[in-house]
C-alpha cells in the first residue's frame, strides 16, 4: 500500500502525530497500521520481532505471534487478556475468538487486506448489493438496493418482499446469509420476490463486485416551515465525500433551513468522513473546536489526543439536527449525534441507538487485516460510554413498507412534525425492532459493518 492516502488523511488531525508515527516506522517492516475504522490512516510499527519461536517446541504461525503481541501492546483491554498456548490456535481467527473481551467486545475482527482496503477506498465488496429486514409481520423486506447492481436493474426496490431462496420459503429469523454462500464473485442463487402491489418476480443472480452508493436518497421537502433537506445515509467510506459534496450542492442551492439526516441503517465507517460531515453540517461556527477524543488503554495514554471540526467549503449552518436511527445505527453514525451536541441542539427520531462508543484502527500482516478495538471515543464534554446505545428523543418505527422520502412513513412523518410544530405523534407505528433474529444479527466483522448481502 502507498503512503499517498496517509499523507493525505493526516491533514485533518493535530500536530505531533505524524513525528510519533515516522519515529516508530522504522522499527519493523512487517506490519503496518493501515485503515481506522474510526480514526487516522498511518503507517507504522510491528511486533512479530518480540516473541521467537522455540525450535524444540510447538510451531507457532508468524501471524499469531503478531496478532497477540499486537493485542498485547494496543487492545484497549490489554490488561485482562486471558493466558493462552500459541500453539494450540490454527489461525489468527481463532485466536481473535479466545482473546475477546467479554461481552463489551462486540467489534474486533479480522478480514483480509484486500476486502478491507476495497471496501474503505473504493466501496465495494463482493455480493448482491442489498439491504434486509423482518418486519413485525415476519416478513423479510428489503431495505435498500444500491444503484449499480443486477437486482437494481431488475427493479428491485426498497419495501419489496424476499419470499423464498433457491427454492425455500424463507422462515422470520432464518440466517439468510448462510443461504446465500460465500461471497465469492459467480456464487449463484435464485430469489422469489413479492412486489408491493401483490404481483410476484423470480429472478437468478450472480454475486459480483458491488459497489455501494452509500447515499441512499437525498431531496428537499418543500413544507411551511421551509426547505427541509432530507438526507439517507448508509455508510462513512472514502467515496461518500464525494457524494456528500453532491448532497449538500445541492441543499445549498435549495436553500434549506432544517436538515434530517437518516442514518437508520448506518453501521458506521472512517472517522474523517464522520467529521466532514459534521463540520459541513454545523459550519464556521465549530471551526477549529473539538471533534473527538480518543482514549487509549492506560500503557498508551500518550497517544491520547483529539480532532477538530475542519474548514469545508460546502456547510450549511443549520441550528439544530434532526436525525433518524434505528438499532443499527452505530459507531460514526453515533459520533455524528454525541459529538455535534456540545454545539448544536440534536434529535434522534426512531428507536434507541446500537452503542458502540469504541473505535478500532486496522494494521496489515501478509494477507491479512487485524482490526482491534483500541481506544475509546468522547466529545468535547467528555461525554461517551453509551455501551447501551443513544437514547431516542421521539419514538418512531421503522415503516419497510414506504419508500425513502414518502411523507407518511412512520419515522419521516415524526421528525417533519416535530419540525412544523415542535411536538410529537402520539400514535405511530411502534419504534422496537420486531422480535426476530434480523439478517445483520448473524453477520460479523467487515460483513457486519457492510450490512448488506
């Protein structure tokens, strides 16, 4: 990997960090700390050198040895990692597995370099490119469809209804990624779906390439109280900024008064993106003020530092934001909301947060990519720690069967009404997730981050 994307991704965060990074770069050429899940992109340090095979004793994988002496050195829990036997893990996985903190690490994973860097640089992955739910009916419904995918073109849409997989009626809280197989480019399944009108679609497709449009829907509700910029966001990639910049064009053109931005299925992504669109969202008047700190675990409390809204030349300025969650809203989706609320008024309509207020950084070894929760995150109040997720201010389901932008779908019509008059619905349509094990349940590591099949 070149150091093009580091050099520039460093511009955003506050003296001192770089000479810490240069200065440990030339300690080991083996590992490499790479993409932050949420927070910079360096280069720097390894750790196979520090623990040595015995020639006499059991074999140990090089790639064991790094892991543990990584999470040994930077996991934010380092200081209650259980003893283990090296020898007795096959892989770095299994590893992972015996290592965890229990329960609070839900996070930590490990994936292979190439899906890593493809996913966070160019957004994509491999699979069909669409996004599921069960509805309070047990019926799994669609979510969202990316824009540059067969089932797009086949006129598959957000509200339509996955009846049956490869020939099985699919039962509420069925593992539908096992179904599905491995995401492998050519991996073949055939779909029976229920179109909104009644009418039935049966199609076969092939998992390719995908590669996400990570704005979702963006328009201008036209409304008494003014322009309202509606804005649905899945994910905090490299590329999103440039569809950020289109997004706020084109509010700005608009003239909007107001923003909501849905972040309902929004598991989270890169830091600099989450503070590019806050620092676009809440304008001159945060320049320079703290975004985030960063808390590492007590060997690596001089590491501790923290970021700053940046200067961008698209800000809107608005005075308070209204946003809409759900419980899988998570990790820069949560940054969004707690750090912009020592500065702004903000809402959350829908349900309760998912709570993850921990952030990772990746290091590269070989093939692979260990991505360790390390360090924790605060706003400029010192406030975080929501393990439990960002309390909703206005309850509001989660209505799959209304598209992006209808008016009348459940957590759209609470925050527009919360707009125009301050107050809340006092009978919508209930805001808990519906009592099935969803489709993300079953997913782990980058998968789950994706959130999508």
């Amino acid at each position: 990997m070149t150091n093009t994307l580091t050099h520039r991704r460093m511009i955003v965060f506050n003296g001192g960090q770089r000479s810490k990074v240069e200065g440990q770069r030339e300690k080991n050429k083996h590992m490499k700390k790479i993409y932050p899940i949420l927070i910079l992109i360096v280069l720097f340090t390894a750790f196979l050198q520090s623990c040595k095979k015995d020639d006499e004793g059991p074999q140990i994988k090089d790639e064991n040895i790094a892991f543990h002496n990584l999470m040994k050195e930077w996991y934010y829990w380092n200081d209650q990692l259980p003893d283990v036997q090296l020898a007795n893990y096959e892989s770095p996985y299994e590893l992972l597995e015996a290592l965890r903190h229990r329960p609070l690490d839900r996070w930590s994973y490990i994936t292979s370099l190439r899906a890593l860097q493809e996913y966070y640089s160019q957004s994509r992955f491999v699979g069909y490119g669409f996004g599921s739910k069960w509805d309070h009916e047990g019926e799994l419904r669609i979510t969202f469809v990316y824009q540059q995918t067969e089932m797009y073109t086949n006129g598959v849409r957000r509200s339509w209804v996955l009846e049956a997989i490869n020939g099985t009626d699919l039962q509420a809280g069925a593992n539908i990624n096992q179904m599905l197989g491995q995401n492998t480019v050519g991996v073949s399944n055939s779909f029976r779906f229920r179109k909104p009108d009644g009418s039935k679609v049966d199609m076969t497709v092939q998992k390719q390439e995908v590669t996400m449009n990570n704005v979702l829907h963006a328009e201008v509700i036209e409304r008494q109280a003014g322009n309202i910029g509606y804005l649905v966001l899945q994910g905090f990639t490299e590329p999103t900024l440039i569809e950020l910049e289109s997004a706020f064009a084109y509010f700005l053109e608009k003239g909007i008064n107001e923003l909501i931005l849905d972040l309902r299925y929004n598991t989270g992504g890169q830091d600099i993106v989450a503070n590019t669109l806050a620092s676009m969202i809440a304008g001159e008047k945060v320049v320079g003020k703290t975004f985030s700190k960063y808390e590492f675990n007590e060997d690596k409390t001089s590491e501790n530092f923290s970021t700053v809204f940046i200067e961008v030349d698209l800000k809107l300025d608005i005075d308070r934001l209204i946003t809409i969650a759900t419980r899988q809203t998570a990790s820069a989706s949560e940054i969004i909301i707690n750090n912009l609320k020592p500065y702004m008024p903000v809402y959350v309509v829908g349900d309760n947060t998912y709570g993850k207020p921990m952030g990772m950084q990746a290091w590269s070894y070989q093939e692979y990519a260990f991505v360790p929760i390390m360090f924790k995150i605060k706003n400029a109040d010192d406030e975080g720690d929501y393990f439990d997720g960002l309390p909703v201010d206005f309850a509001a389901g989660d209505d799959l069967s209304l598209m992006f932008g209808d008016s009348e779908e459940a957590s759209l019509k609470q925050a527009l009404h919360f707009i125009e008059t301050g107050g809340v619905i006092a009978k919508v349509m209930p805001a808990e997730t519906p009592p099935y094990k969803q489709p993300w349940d079953h997913m782990t590591g980058l998968e789950a981050l994706i959130g999508a099949h």
